[in-house]
C-alpha cells in the first residue's frame, strides 16, 4: 500500500511542473480558439451563440487535468519509456499526414505507419545490413514497437475515458446536408483536452551513483513492457519521471442518437479497441511475432471505428427532423423562456392557443399575434402535454431560445466537405485560372 502512496504522490509532485511550463498554456490557447470557432459557427447557423468560450474552456481544462491523472497511472504500469519509441519520428508523420487531410492527425495513423517502416527496415536489413548504417534508418530500426504502440493505446484509452465522462457537454445543434441532399438537424460534439501527463526516461547508470537518490523501489515485475537498454556489469537502469503536456481532441455527430448515448457507445468502441491494441502491444514482448498484428491493429481499427460510427449515424433516421404533424424543438437556449417553461429538446408541438401547428412558420406566426403568455399543446412521447410559456422579450425568436429541427426550406446548413491541403490547393489554382 505504501508503495502505491508514494508512486501517486511522486506522480502529483511531477505532474505540477507541467502546469509551469509555456507548453500547457499553448494548449490552452489553441483550445480556447477551438471552443472560439465553434460559437462562431453558432452564431452563423442560428443568430446566437448557444455555449460559452470561456465555460467550455474552463471544463476542459478541469477533465483535462483528470485524463492527465488517468493517462499518467497506465504510462506509469506498463513502464512506456519516452526515450526509445520514436517521439522525434512520430510527430512529424503526424503532422504531415495532417497536412494530407485533417482528421488523420491521431496517433494510431502515425504511429502505425512508423511500425511498418520499422518492421519492413529490420525484414530487408538481413539482406542490407548497411542500412543500420544510415543515421536516419538507425533510429528507425532501434525503436521499441511494443512501447510505441502501446502508448498510442494508453492515449486512446485515455481519450475514451474524457469522452465518457465529458463528451456530451457543450454539444452544438447544427443543421446538415446529408449525403442524401435532405437537410436534417444534429449535434456537433467537439471536445477538446489539455493533457498534463507524467512519462518516463531511461538512463543507464553506475549501480553505485548517488545521482538519484530517494526514488521509489519498483516491484521485479515492472516494467511490463521491459527495456532495450543494454546494461553492462555494475550498472542499473534508473527510470526519471519528466512533466509533458498533451492535447486531446473529439469530433462527432450525433444525428440518429442523442449526443448522452453516443458519447457511451463511442467511449465504449475506443476503450475497447485501445485495451486490445495494448494488451497485443504487451503481449508482443513476450511473443515477438504478435508485433505484426498490434502494427495493424493501431490504423485499422482506428480507421474502422471512424467508418463504422459515421454509417452509422448517416444511415439511420434522423432524431431531429421536420415533420407534418407539427414543428420538433431540437435544442433550447439555458435559462430562456422555453426551457424555463419546462419544454424539452424532442418535443413536438401541436397547438399554439388552440390554433393547430404544421410547421415552425405556423408558430413563430400565431406567436406574433398572441404576445405574451401562451398555451402550447405538445407530445413527448407517447405523451401530449400542455404548458404555459410566458415571453418578456419583444424580439420573440430569441427570447423564446427555440431551436426547431430543420426543415425543406433552411436556408443556412453546413456541408461535408473535404479540407485536406490537396484539395484546397486545387481549389486555389482553379479559382486564381
């Protein structure tokens, strides 16, 4: 028990120093400038904004620090030492396969492609063996796989905890041109984390330096994952805790679910697939040849996951849309007078005074002429139900803070387009011809 109390204790005091550094607050910003964009897109889509900046940046930070802890603990169990998984050649892969197209910068892209690379140098490297030669090649091929992609699982892990406990929160209704041209109403889930984590550093050392003296005692089965470093006779490896700072990103729709459920379902896909990606990682230490299939595991699920929850959303029916039988409130502004009243996101309202509702032009009509406090008729469910709604503003759209779902004739939605950087720079060549 006290060994666990002195690893969290050393894992506290590590951790603060990220907080310090220039690192995190860069984070931070970028952050803020994500949440930023999104409330501007609100602001386009329906005259307001629906989230707060500073609210959203402000919880982030907070689950932030929470992954951070969570990430740190399983770093921290598998022994994943920063020093030989090819940091310096993983982000800019990464970066470059951002370049490409946006949503491919993840880890388990750049990551499995560093794998490849590895193991198809160490295939060839029996009929070329100057290729170690090659400084470049060299690093490549001294990269520990296992820990490589072990780490891209802990991240995910990671990743899957933040959506579970926070992946619903500030999600912001939008209007959209399905693939099938209809325009239907969802919700855009983006989250974003500033990650404080603790890693590791490897450094070989003679088994009499006092250099390190008063660190913590690790029990004879850790690290899980082992060490490539050679240790010659009175030396020891001796493990640094260092301070880093990551950031985290999610983006979803929620169009056939509600964003509550599909921050469960998707939290659950990606747990799932990052503990099989793990344990196949760790597994490879013992097994060597199962680093072949964690290499594929780490892109392709990934990619499966992405395919798997978009068909999903796209090809069942739509949880907002606009119907004959009356208009269907989609989202409601906090503390307007709609919300106020009791009326939820999913209604559907019938009657306004007694007057009969087809479309949401029939409500925001009748409403112009029976100012002030109205009866609203409306089904929740199974269910028909009857409030009172009371407006103190004069500008009635938006004191009501009435989202209604889209209809055949909204005239501002967002379209799915590709914004990779070859597509942009073919559209600014045809547009400079």
């Amino acid at each position: 028990m006290q060994f666990w109390f002195d690893i969290i204790s050393l894992m506290f005091n590590t951790m603060i120093f990220s907080f310090l550094t220039p690192f995190f607050w860069l984070v931070i910003f970028i952050v803020f400038m994500q949440y930023r964009r999104t409330v501007a897109m609100e602001k386009k889509l329906f005259g307001r904004s629906i989230n707060s900046v500073g609210i959203q940046t402000l919880y982030s930070v907070l689950f932030g620090i929470m992954g951070g802890l969570f990430g740190s603990f399983f770093l921290l169990l598998l022994g994943i030492s920063l020093d030989n998984i090819g940091i310096i050649y993983l982000w800019p892969v990464a970066i470059l396969l951002f370049m490409l197209n946006p949503r491919f910068l993840c880890f388990a892209y750049a990551g499995g492609i560093l794998a490849m690379a590895s193991l198809f140098l160490q295939a060839i490297q029996t009929v070329y063996p100057a290729l170690g030669e090659v400084p470049v090649l060299a690093g490549l091929l001294k990269i520990h796989l296992p820990g490589l992609l072990a780490l891209v699982g802990i991240l995910h892990l990671t990743e899957a905890f933040l959506i579970l406990i926070s992946g619903h929160r500030g999600a912001s209704p939008i209007f959209l041109k399905a693939p099938s041209g209809k325009i239907v109403g969802g919700f855009s889930m983006q989250r974003f984390w500033p990650l404080p984590l603790m890693g590791l550093w490897a450094l070989v050392v003679a088994e009499t330096s006092e250099m390190f003296v008063g660190g913590v005692a690790m029990p004879e089965w850790w690290p899980l994952l082992g060490t490539v470093m050679s240790v010659g006779g009175g030396e020891k490896v001796v493990y640094l805790m260092v301070p880093l700072v990551a950031g985290l990103g999610y983006s979803e729709l929620a169009l056939s679910s509600h964003p509550r459920e599909k921050r469960v379902k998707t939290a659950f896909q990606l747990a799932l697939y990052s503990l099989v990606l793990s344990l196949v990682a760790v597994a490879s230490v013992y097994y060597p040849l199962m680093i072949i299939a964690a290499t594929l595991i780490a892109p392709l699920g990934h990619e499966f996951l992405i395919k798997m929850g978009n068909k999903a959303e796209f090809s069942g029916p739509p949880l907002f849309h606009a119907g004959a039988d009356g208009p269907q409130i989609m989202a409601l502004i906090p503390g307007a007078a709609a919300e106020r009243s009791g009326l939820q996101a999913g209604d559907r309202l019938l009657e306004l005074n007694g007057f009969r509702l087809r479309n949401e032009m029939d409500f925001w009509q009748i409403l112009s002429f029976h100012y002030g406090r109205v009866i609203v008729k409306f089904s929740r469910g199974d269910r028909l139900l009857t409030l009172p709604l009371q407006f103190n503003s004069r500008n009635l759209q938006e004191g009501s803070g009435i989202i209604f779902s889209p209809g055949p004739e909204a005239a501002v939605y967002v379209e799915l387009k590709s914004s990779s950087l070859r597509d942009k720079l073919r559209r600014r060549f045809r547009k400079n011809r």
